[in-house]
C-alpha cells in the first residue's frame, strides 16, 4: 500500500516535507480547535451537500479534512499531460460517434455497445455543435497505486460536480492556515471560474453578435449540486436560471427578465439530458425548456455539456478509452485504464463470479458508489446476494481489481492517520483548447481501511496542492519588493476624529 | 435580471420585515394582555386580526388565549405566516438566487434560520418570550443593515427596498387598526387609563415612544399616534414615509429601465398623493378604521401590480 507522504520506504517524499513539519509542530488540540473552525466556516458559506432521500438533515455538510494532500510539480506535469490527452481523444470519439463513426467501420468499438446505449442521443446525430466540443467540462477521476502509476477509473463526461468543493477547500485553508502557505508554493486555483467562463464564450454560435451571453442552468434548490450552481454562476458573473426562466421562441432561446426577454447564447447546464427539453425527451420534464434542441440544432444556442456526451464515460465503454487515444490521436495513453472485465462477456462473466471476493463491480449505469460492491469488504452472505444478481443480468454489470489506492494523511479521532483517496481533476475544453487548473477535488474515505470516498456515502474532501517549480529568479524578486517595502514609510494623512 | 430573481428579492424582503413585524406585533399584544381587556380568555384575538390570519388561525384553534396566539403567529408550521414560516420562506427565497445577494445579506438570513432550528417550545414560554422576540428584531434589524449597505444601488437593490417598504406600510396599516378592534367588545371608555396604554402599545410596538415625546412633546392621544404613524415623514414606519420610498424606488427602477413605466407606477403616485392632500383630522371625520381598511386594500392592489409589471 503506498502512502502519499510516507512513500513505500517510510521515507517523507519531498512534496509532504512542509506537511509533515507543520503537523510535527502543531498539538492535537490546535487541529481539533481548526477542524471545528473549518465545519462552521462551511456551514456560514451554506456549503452543504443536501441528500434529500435519506431524511434527516437535508443540508449536510461533506467531512472536509484539514491535511492538505500535496502533489509535487513533477507529478502533476504527467498527470496533466495525461488527463488532455485522454479529454482531447474523448471529444474526438463524441464528434466521430455521431458523424462519420470511423471507429466504428474500423472495429476499434462494437457498434452495438455504442449506438444502442441509452446515453446515445438520437437527436444529436450528424449534428456537430459549435466548436467541435460536446464535454466542455470533463471530471477525470483518477487513482494512484504507487509513485508513478496514476489509473483513470472513470471519465465524466456529462454534468460533472465538485469544482466548488475543491475552490471552497482552498478558501477555508487559506482562512485556516495562512502561516502554512507562506511556507509552500502552491500553484492557485482561484481562476477556475474564469476559465470555464471563457471556454463557454468560446463555443458561442458563429451567429452572436458580440459578447456572449451566457447562462448556467440549474433543476433548482432542491439539487443536491445546488450550491456549486449558485458558487460558478456568481463567480462567473452570468445568470443562474431554471427552465421556468426560459423560453424558445423562432428557434431562439430567452430568459425572462424584469425587461422581457432577452436573448440566451450559451447554456452551461446542469440539468440531465433526459430533462433538458420535454419535446425532445422526457415529456415530463418541470425542469427543461421546450424547443431548445431546435434552437441548438438551428445553431442559435451552444449548450455545454452536449447533449448525448454520455455515451463517452459508460463504464462498458471506459476499456475503449485506450483504443480511442491510439486510433485519433496516434498515441500511446500516458494514464492507464484500470483492467476491467465486462460482465456482457461469457468468459469474463465466469472469471467475475469465481473471483468476486477479490473484486470491485459495478453497475454500468450506476453512479455515486451506489450499487456496487467491494469484493474484499462484503460479507459472503452480500457476496452471494450480488453473484445472483449478476447472473440475471450480466450486461449491468462490470468488474475491476481492488486497487489498493493511496493513503494520505487525514485527521480523524483516533489522530493523524492514512486514509484512502482518489482525484477529480476537471479539464475545460473549449473551441480555442483545454484548460486545467493545477490539481482538482481529493476525496477522501473518511473511515479505516474503507475504499469508498463517495461523499454520498460519507466519503470526505481535502485541500489538494500542486507545488509550483520552485523558481530562484521570482523569489530574488520578491525578496527586493519587500526590502523596499520595509524601507518606506506610512504617507497616509491623519484621520479627522471628533472635536470633543 | 430575471424575473424570478426580482420576484424572490422583493418577497425575501416582505418576508423579513413581516416577522419583524409579527415579532413587534407579539410584543405589544403581551403587553396589552396584561391589562385585562377582551372577552375573558379572547384577549388576543385583536393581534390575531392585526396579523391578517384570522381564517387560518380559528380553522385550527377555538380560543385565541395567549398560549394559542403565541404558538400560532411565531412558531406554527400550519400558519402561512408564522414568525418561523416567514424565516423559512425568506431563507428559501435567499436560497433560490444566492447569487443575487451579498454574502453578508446571506449570513444574515442564513445564520437566522441555522439559530432558529435551535429553538424550543421553552423559548416562546411566557417567560421568555421578550428575549426570543428581541432576537428576532435584531435579525431583521441586522438584514435591513446588510442589504441597506452592501447591495449596489441596480435594479436588484430597488426590488428589495420596494419588498421592504411595501411590506412595512401594510404592517403600520394593520398594526394601528388594533386599536379599532379593541375598542369592539371590552370597551371602556376614551380617555381612561387603559385607553391611555393601549396606544401607547401601539407606539411601543414600533419602536416610537420616544419619537413621539420629541415630536408632540404631549401626552398620548389617539389622534397623534394615528398622525404619527399615518403623515409624519420623520417617522421612517408611517404610512406616507413608506410611501415616499416606494414612490422613490418606483423612479429609480423605471430609471433604471430606460423610462419605462406602468400601472403599478401610477398607483403608487396615487396612493402617494393622497397621502398628501389629506391630514389627520380629516381621516378621524371620515373614519380611521375605514381608512386604514382602503390603505391595506390599496397597498395590496400595487403588490400585485408590481407583480404583473415586473415579476411574471
């Protein structure tokens, strides 16, 4: 098991050596006092991850853990290279898939897996939306197995949440230990907002006229990503707006406003496609607005994600992933696919079941850790349950090793301990290029030896570092700035006070 | 903006300002009841009025005690206007276009209702009641600060301001027609001692017993409250007061909005004029209690004026 500050060897690895000496010096109960401090900070930012199906508290808080998790500028230089190739040959496939589907004539993807998948969007075929980008924000979740060996275990491709948590985590260490990060360069993430706001305005229509207007469109306050919608749509400075707010008129997209209507050019939409536009979907939809895939096919609208970018990151799909970087990029994948037998398969079927108590499988179509079951931690009894259920209907169902994924460090009431993690790092492809923001969401599995890290179910979050070069020309020049700094002298005039 | 958003600003506002109110009204209402008026065990039937939920209230209570009152106007789930039902409604709106608030307009309402969750039925005990309605004020009294100081002077500022100021006028209307209410059944006589408190209770209510000595420089008499809270402007509850600042934030929004005015625009100015053109004695001739009965109409006509001009 690898220890991201610990190493293999015991051995501090040189990125954790400002962790591991600040946790030397810091008592337990000033991490008690800041761990507190930390949870009602989060709860006056309102915060909150709201589960609604579980009753009790409907806005809870996701455990945040006070230990930053630190990656050294090395190692994310790889992963980043990585995580735009896999991005780059992922876009690739939505745009081949729905046009000219060369991959498939070439047999490097069964066509079936592909075109009856229930994410394939019928409406979207022979349609190439503006830019050429259908996942304008990809969440690449990544695990780590040892110093150099990074696995990708899954794409998200659709809607994906979390982009606030890692800008919020940073906030509240930033409040909490301003000493901490005067002592390490870590590279900011603070411009997140700003870089999806222009890969949004890149995809504008060739139509809009001038700056874009964009919108990010929400289901509402009862979504459990609520809060992040309201956090990007702030940050950015564009309008939140729920499909009440909207309407289609001639192929055009409005929102309603104390003026009328007004035109809408992008929609950064955090709705599920199923819900985006009753005409087009789910006729049931509350959530959705009626016409807008006429208006996006009329090339009057660019929404992001893309409708029908799913059938990216199907579990049944992520082996071609691989296969996909090779075939448009030309490349070998520098991120690895963790190995994964596809139940649909008979051979593979047998090797699953026989093999259950070693493995992790899960759904397909199941996401947020539900449904699925750890081989290693299940009981025999749950083991025989799910063996049942995967018989019935092996094409649910995939299959991977337990990766035994790295600890860092997380302060929990037993003290300092190493608790499993994995990363979500979220890549902005726009029509001009990718953008990446130096490191992403770390979640953490927040009990002893527990590989969940799902914060639907109690899985936590911490702060991840990138460490910036260390670079000896800025840091000559910042030691001059505060010479001079020290040199002047307060120029203020005095306050006037009262006479009396 | 969107009409969503200005129609959720506008009633975060009303919503704040009306448990400040319900929360004044309470106060007044326990102050009164001790004084022994009403039908035995009905005292609090005139606050109930005075917070325009009589229907709901005698749909679920037969007597309006103080222990019935209480419960009903702060903490009942069942009452659309509730102390608590106002917080929550005014948090759900906050909640639904955080992004048009200021973070200290968010904390205000947000940390409200986080310490309103902690409540108990002990809090509205009669003991302490005072306490739990002071906490109250000062949440409102700490939005109102938020808002007045934070938020940019746009559109977003005036619908809020216009929430507030609307809300308000409708509650200085209902709060001086407890008295007329009253009067009905227990009454004793103009002029007695227990006249003498009941309008000063009133005044306390809003927080104007002071402001009254440093105006009238008299004793209270009915017709001074009732132009206190009707005409003077230095007063910033009165009705014509709170109808200067919505005329006020009327001007600014079709400013705002290139010249464009409607309907709700004229009935402000018409409320607004008439307000002028009268004074005190000419209400008491006409009738008080009638006039106040055509403002809290009038008031609610303009709310939904502003609904169809701007909201929908």
């Amino acid at each position: 098991m690898f220890d991201e500050m610990h190493g293999q060897d015991g051995q501090i690895r040189a990125a954790f050596h400002t962790v591991r000496d600040w946790l030397a010096a810091t008592p337990r109960a000033v991490l008690e006092a800041k761990q507190a401090e930390a949870e009602r900070l989060f709860r006056r930012i309102g915060i909150t991850f709201a589960v609604y199906s579980e009753g009790g508290d409907p806005e809870r808080l996701i455990p945040f853990d006070i230990i930053p998790r630190v990656l050294g500028s090395e190692e994310w230089a790889h992963l980043e290279r990585g995580l735009r190739q896999r991005t780059a040959a992922l876009n690739a496939f939505l745009n081949d898939v729905y046009g000219k589907r060369e991959i498939l004539q070439a047999g490097k993807v069964p066509a079936a897996l592909v075109l009856a998948n229930p994410a394939y969007c019928q409406h979207m075929v022979g349609f190439t939306p503006p830019g050429g980008v259908f996942t304008h924000v990809a969440g690449i979740d990544v695990v780590r197995i040892g110093p150099e060996d990074f696995y990708v275990l899954e794409d998200n491709c659709r809607t994906p949440s979390g982009v606030s948590y890692m800008i919020e985590d940073r906030e509240v260490m930033m409040r909490l230990f301003p000493d901490l990060f005067s002592r390490a360069s870590v590279a900011p993430i603070s411009r997140y907002p700003e870089d999806l706001l222009e890969t949004l305005c890149s995809v504008a229509p060739e139509r809009c006229e001038g700056a874009p207007t964009v919108a990010l469109l929400t289901p509402g306050q009862y979504n459990s990503a609520y809060y992040e919608h309201t956090f990007l749509a702030d940050e950015m400075g564009v309008e939140l707006v729920e499909g009440v707010d909207l309407v289609v008129e001639n192929e055009v997209v409005y929102k309603r406003t104390t003026q009328g209507l007004k035109r809408v050019d992008v929609l950064y939409r955090r709705v599920d496609d199923d819900y985006l536009d009753p005409e087009a979907f789910r006729p049931d939809s509350m959530l959705g607005v009626a016409g807008l895939m006429g208006a996006y096919r009329a090339g009057n609208v660019a929404i992001a994600n893309a409708p029908g970018a799913g059938v990216a990151d199907d579990k049944a799909i992520y082996v071609y992933v691989p296969e996909m970087i090779r075939f448009y990029l030309g490349e070998e994948p520098i991120l690895k696919n963790v190995p994964t037998w596809d139940c649909a398969d008979p051979d593979a079927l047998a090797y699953v079941l026989d093999h259950l108590e070693e493995l992790v499988v899960k759904e397909t179509r199941g996401s947020g850790g539900s449904g699925m079951l750890v081989g290693p931690h299940a009981s025999a009894q749950r083991r025989a349950d799910f063996a049942l259920k995967l018989r019935a209907n092996p094409s649910a169902y995939i299959a991977q090793p337990t990766l035994p994924l790295s600890t860092c460090p997380t302060f929990g009431p037993e003290g300092v301990a190493g608790r499993h993690v994995d990363l979500r790092p979220f890549v902005l492809c726009g029509g001009d290029g990718i953008r990446i923001v130096p490191g992403g969401l770390t979640r953490v599995a927040m009990t002893k030896g527990s590989l969940v890290v799902n914060s639907s179910q109690g899985g936590g979050t911490k702060d991840t570092w990138v460490l910036m070069e260390p670079d000896p020309q800025s840091q000559s020049q910042s030691q001059s700035l505060s010479q001079s700094k020290s040199k002047s002298r307060p120029s203020g005039s005095q306050r006037q006070s009262q006479g009396r | 903006m969107l009409s969503r958003t200005a129609d959720s600003m506008f009633w975060l506002a009303r919503y704040m300002e009306r448990m400040d109110y319900l929360a004044r009204l309470l106060e007044a209402a326990q102050r009164m009841s001790g004084m022994g008026m009403g039908e035995d065990g009905d005292e609090w039937g005139p606050a109930i009025i005075a917070a325009g939920c009589e229907g709901p209230f005698f749909a679920h209570y037969d007597k309006a005690d103080a222990a019935n009152a209480v419960r009903f106007l702060a903490w009942d789930t069942e009452n659309p206007c509730s102390i608590r039902n106002c917080l929550e409604r005014a948090r759900a709106n906050a909640r639904a276009m955080r992004t048009a608030l200021t973070r200290d307009m968010w904390n205000a309402v947000n940390e409200a209702w986080l310490e309103a969750r902690t409540l108990t039925a002990e809090d509205f005990s009669p003991a302490h009641l005072p306490k739990t309605l002071d906490w109250v004020k000062g949440k409102a009294t700490l939005f109102n600060g938020a808002y007045a100081s934070t938020m940019l002077r746009n559109d977003a500022y005036w619908f809020t301001r216009l929430g507030a100021v609307l809300e308000r006028a409708d509650n200085t209307a209902r709060i001086l027609d407890v008295k007329y209410h009253l009067l009905l059944p227990g009454y004793s006589g103009v002029g007695g001692m227990l006249d003498y408190y009941q309008w000063t209770s009133i005044l306390q209510a809003v927080s104007a017993v002071r402001a009254y000595r440093w105006i009238y420089k008299d004793k209270v008499s009915p017709l001074n409250v009732a132009d206190l809270l009707i005409f003077r402007t230095e007063l910033p509850r009165s009705l014509k007061a709170c109808y200067g600042e919505i005329v006020d934030s009327f001007t600014c929004l079709a400013a705002a909005y290139g010249g464009v005015r409607g309907e709700c625009h004229d009935l402000a100015d018409a409320i607004n004029q008439k307000l002028a053109t009268q004074d005190i004695a000419a209400v008491f001739a006409g009738g008080l209690h009638e006039f106040l009965t055509q403002m809290i109409e009038d008031t609610a006509d303009l709310g939904d004026a502003v609904a169809r001009f701007y909201l929908r």
